[in-house]
C-alpha cells in the first residue's frame, strides 16, 4: 500500500492518516508534521524552512523532496507509507515518481480528500493542536473534553501560528497554484480516488475504507 493523501489544507488528511496508518500497517509521513518538528528542535533543517511555514509559503522543492526521499528509504517503508502535504508541486510529484519507478514501488492509489473552500475555511479557524504530542482537535467538531487540554497527555492546546486568518487565506491560493493541479495529474496516472471529505470523520473514514480494503487484498 503506497498512498498519497492529497487535498487542501483542512480538509482532514492528518485525522484521516491517523486512522489509515494503523489500520493497514503502514507509516504516516507528513512533512508538515516533519518540518513542525525540525523547527522546535531548531535543527539546521528547522530554521531553513520555518519562515517558509510561518507565512505560509511552500518550502523549497529540494528541501521537500530530500526529506521524504530519506524518509521512504527508511525500513519501515519497505512494504508501504502513506504520504500526507507530500507531494504539493508537479515538480515534487515527479521526483517522486522517478524514486519510486527506480525502486519498483509503484504508487497503489492518491486519495483527493475533496472539500469545498468555506468549510476547509472553518475546519483550519477552529483547529487546534496540543503542543505536547501534537493531537489534532476541532473546537466546534472534534472538540477536547476539557477547554484548551489534550485529552490525551494532558498539554495545552494551541492554534498554528499558520492557522490564523491571513496566512490561512495565503496558504488556500498556494493550494490552488500548486498542488490542485496533481488532482489532473495523478488522475492521469489513473491512480486518483475522490473522496468527499465533508462529511463526518467516521463516515469519510468509512468511504476511505471502501476504496483501499480492495486494493489491500490485491
Ligand atoms: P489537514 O491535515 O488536511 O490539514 P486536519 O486533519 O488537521 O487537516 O483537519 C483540519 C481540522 O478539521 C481539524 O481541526 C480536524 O479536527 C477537523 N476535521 C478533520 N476532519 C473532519 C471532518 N470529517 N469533519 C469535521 N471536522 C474535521
Ligand atoms: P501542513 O501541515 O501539511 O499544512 O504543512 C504546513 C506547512 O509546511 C506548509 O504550509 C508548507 O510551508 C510546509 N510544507 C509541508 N509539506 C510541504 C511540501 N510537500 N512542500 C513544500 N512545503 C511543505
């Protein structure tokens, strides 16, 4: 199983990758996630990118690619991943592609979590993430047990510093610039799968399900 979630920032890949990963096995590489965490180490990758993912702005290709080129060389990756924010340009789709047709590990299926701009607007205004373990809430649809606390480890929940209005408004036009053209791309590869997204976690997950359980038997 190599897949790909691919969709606008918002509309639930990290929930739903949360839910994949386990189900089949199989790691859960967001290079946001991956970028978030360089950037508090303050690792010499971390203060590369973090003006890039503060204002909203897409890291540098080969800065992407190096790390998910790394990332899927890793063992654990050997018998599938699923890539989440990765690729977000043509230009890093290709790179992949060349990686993955070398290495004989063609891509299963890219899911497109499909969402209409307003909500994807509403979901990213009222997510927040504890900044311990990095739990991913919704004040108005997934919403903590206790005000502001991870119902988890307990950390305090905070908003992304790229969630606030202006940069959110930024990060929806570099969306439609340069990663909506992989839905025409990889529909081209006959590897795309549309899921509507807006609806409950539960049942997109139950929709996400439908599509990849056959392809796990294969
Ligand atoms: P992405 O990884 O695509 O940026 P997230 O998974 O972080 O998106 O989801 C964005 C926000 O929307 C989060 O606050 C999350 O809790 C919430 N969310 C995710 N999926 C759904 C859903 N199906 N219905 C309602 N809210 C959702
Ligand atoms: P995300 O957590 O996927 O919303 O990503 C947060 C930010 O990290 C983005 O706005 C970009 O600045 C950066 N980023 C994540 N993935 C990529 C990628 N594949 N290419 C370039 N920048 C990325």
């Amino acid at each position: 199983m190599n897949l790909i979630l691919l969709g606008a920032p918002g509309a639930g890949k990290g929930t739903q990758a949360s839910r994949i990963a386990p189900k089949y096995g199989i790691p859960h590489i967001s290079t946001g996630d991956i970028f978030r965490q360089e950037m508090a180490k303050k690792s010499d990758l971390g203060s590369q990118v973090e003006s890039y993912v503060k204002s909203g702005r897409l890291v540098p290709d080969h800065l992407a690619t190096q790390v998910v080129v790394q990332r899927l060389g890793q063992p654990d990756c050997r018998h599938g991943f699923l890539l989440d924010g990765f690729p977000r340009t043509v230009a890093q789709a290709e790179v992949l592609d060349r990686f993955l047709t070398a290495d004989n590990r063609p891509l299963t299926s890219v899911l497109f979590l499909k969402l209409e701009e307003a909500e994807v607007i509403n979901r990213v205004s009222s997510r927040r993430q504890c900044e311990r373990c990095g739990a991913v809430y919704n004040l108005v649809t997934q919403p903590p047990r206790h005000a502001e606390l991870c119902d988890t480890c307990g950390g305090k929940l905070i908003q992304r510093e790229d969630d606030k209005a202006e940069t959110v408004k930024k990060r929806l036009l570099v969306y439609d610039d340069l990663t909506e053209p992989l839905i025409a791309y990889y529909h081209a590869l006959g590897v795309l799968e549309t899921v509507d997204a807006g609806r409950p976690v539960d049942e997109v997950f139950a929709a996400v399900v439908k599509v990849l359980d056959p392809l796990s038997r294969k």
